[in-house]
C-alpha cells in the first residue's frame, strides 16, 4: 500500500514539478500558473540573490515546503488527493 503511495507521490510531482519548484524557490516567473514563463512577476517572488541564499541555507526551503503544505490543507488540494500525498495530517 505504501508502495502505491509513494508512486502517487512520484507522478504528482514529476506532473506539477514547475508549479513545486516555484513555491519552493519563491521564483518570480518561472512556474507561475504552472507555465514554463509567465508574463508576470508572482508578487512573493524572491530576487535571485535570496534563491541562492535559501539553496545555500537549506532552512528557507524547508519553511517553503511548510508553507506549501499549510496551503494544501486550507483547500487549494482536493482531500482525495492531499490524503494520498500524507499531508492530510
């Protein structure tokens, strides 16, 4: 059962690997809406001096992943979903 999870988890992000890599790295145009490039700058985006920072300190991407989390729990992830990928706890 864990097995069929843990492949769950390996397609969801390898499907929304953009959109996860955006919310990590708080990038500002890339994986915005989940295109390659938006044409807007996402309003938390960090300058590209704070991405290395956060790369380099490994604690801002940990809070990011946090985040990521708390946002999936509040309904932008539908519960099926979140319950597969084990953040339903």
């Amino acid at each position: 059962m864990k097995i069929r999870y843990l492949k769950f988890r390996i397609n969801y992000f390898l499907k929304n690997w953009k959109l996860c890599l955006h919310l990590l790295l708080r990038t500002k145009r890339f994986g915005v809406n989940n295109e390659w490039w938006s044409s807007f700058d996402s309003i938390f985006g960090w300058p590209i001096w704070k991405i290395i920072r956060g790369i380099l300190l490994i604690r801002p991407i940990i809070d990011n992943y946090k985040s990521m989390k708390f946002r999936a729990r509040i309904g932008f992830i539908n519960l099926e979903t979140l319950k597969k990928l084990g953040w339903d706890k």
